[in-house]
C-alpha cells in the first residue's frame, strides 16, 4: 500500500480528494492489473500520471483557449487566425469542432461529452468505451466519472491496460510508456522529472513483504552510476538513462555471477555496496 504521507510529498498540488480516492483505491486495483507486481511497471506508472495530471491536480481537459493558443496546438486545424472565430473562449464549441466525427464521436455533441478527463486524460467515444470496458464501469453512459476521486486510479490502470504499457514497463522503456500514453514525446524531460523524484520517495513492493534478496531504491543518479559501471566494464552497451531494463539487468547478472553474488540481476545491497555507487 501507498501512504497517504508518500502521495502528499509526491503530489504536494493534488486536487481535493484525489489522494484520498488513489489511497483508498491502490492496494486491489493496482494489484488488478499488475502494476504493482513490479518496481518499474509502478514507478513509471506514478510518473506518467504525476505528468499527465500535474500531480493529481487536472482532471478534465482545458478548452478554453484563445486564438493564438488554437493555432499552436492544432495549427493544421487552426491554420490562421479568422479559421477560429466563434471558438475562443467558448470549450464547448470548441471541443466539437476538433473531435466532432472522429475517435467514436458520431453525435452533434460528442466531441464535448467525451472531452478528456482522468488522469491519464481518455478522449472520444470510442476510448471511454475500451476503458471503460475494462475498468468494469459505463463511462459511455457516465463520462464524467472518470474524473471523479472514487474512480480515477482504476480508470487510468485501464487505460494503461489497454494501451499495453506493463511489457513496454518490464523492458525498461520509458520513453516507449510516454509514446504508448500520447503518440510521441511531449513533456518527456518532465516524465523524466517525474519518475526520478517518484524513484526517491516510493519502496518497493507495496505489500511490505521483504523479498530474500530485496532491491535497493535508488534514484536516477544511483542507476546512472550502475549503468556507466556496467559499460566501462563490457558488460552493458545501452543508454546511460537511469531506467534499469533488460538489457541493465543482462548486463548486472553477469557482474554478479563473475564476483561471487547471487545472479539475479536486481541491485541488492550486497551488489550496490560491490558497484560502488
């Protein structure tokens, strides 16, 4: 289980309930769909929705833009400025006219009834209905609920499932999590951001359940260190990014097993101590 003292220090800017609802939420629907079931899969998980959300803090999406602002992000929509007139200032009118008959979206007012919302934010018709398939709960019928407290960690674990992001999570790939989550790279130094202070603030495994041979927590510069420790040494040739995968833990069994420590490829302290990191 998450404190709700680690999510406060985590997510300082929550919005009110917001912690209440993922404490209340985390120890079954986390374990539902596997993402406690391993230290990457739950911290990138944290990150992402630490980013997506602004700690917890945005639940719906923010139509109500000038514009300028329409142009920037949508500019082949939005190719000049008379193209938006009648939409600035006006979230609903815009949300129709970008997501009207698409992504699901087949009634006039769709585009607004299934606008972002959640953590991870859903969008269109068609993605509240696979999530809500999911999650077990008509988010068709009842879209507002993914933004609600009591629902929101279990719909942004659905959407996470959905998009198949646990196997990306047990690769090491954070960078493959962010384009599963929004198509490309945006915000990627924040998600960055994000996962090394979620590295420093929360243990692994949730049920307290020491392992034989449990794995130190560090943050990114630790797992940078082992890392660079690695290469120098021929044993790991990927990138120095603090995310440690498969090809980290390749390379981290063979050290293990060459000076005498059990070859399981986790950074125990035995292991860390030998590193020198």
């Amino acid at each position: 289980m998450i404190s709700e003292a680690v999510l406060r220090q985590l997510y300082p800017s929550a919005r009110e309930g917001a912690v209440e609802g993922v404490v209340s939420q985390a120890g079954a629907v986390l374990s539902q769909f596997g993402i406690s079931d391993r230290q990457n899969r739950l911290h990138f998980f944290l990150a992402q929705i630490g980013h997506e959300s602004g700690g917890l803090r945005i639940a719906e999406e923010n139509l109500n833009y000038t514009g300028p602002r329409m142009m920037q992000v949508w500019p082949s929509r939005f190719p000049t400025l008379a193209s938006t007139n009648g939409l600035a200032g006006n979230p609903r009118a815009l949300a129709n006219n970008v997501y009207g008959g698409r992504m699901g979206n087949d009634a006039a007012d769709d585009g607004w009834t299934y606008r972002g919302r959640g953590f991870i934010q859903i969008t269109g018709k068609d993605g509240y209905a696979q999530v809500g398939e999911r999650a077990g709960l008509d988010l068709v019928g009842n879209p507002d609920w993914a933004a609600k407290p009591e629902h929101a960690l279990r719909v942004a674990c659905a959407f996470w499932t959905w998009k198949g992001l646990n196997p990306k999570c047990d690769a090491g790939d954070f960078v493959a999590v962010t384009k599963g989550i929004n198509g490309g790279k945006t915000g990627l130094q924040d998600r960055f951001n994000w996962l090394e202070k979620v590295q420093d603030l929360v243990a692994w495994p949730l049920n307290g359940a020491a392992p034989a041979q449990p794995e130190v927590v560090l943050g990114i510069p630790r797992l940078k260190a082992a890392q660079l420790k690695l290469r120098d040494l021929g044993l790991y040739d990927g990138s120095i990014d603090g995310i440690f995968g498969t090809r980290s833990r390749k390379g981290l069994k063979v050290y293990q097993a060459d000076n005498g420590l059990p070859a399981n490829g986790k950074l125990t302290q035995a292991t860390v101590e030998l590193l020198g990191i």
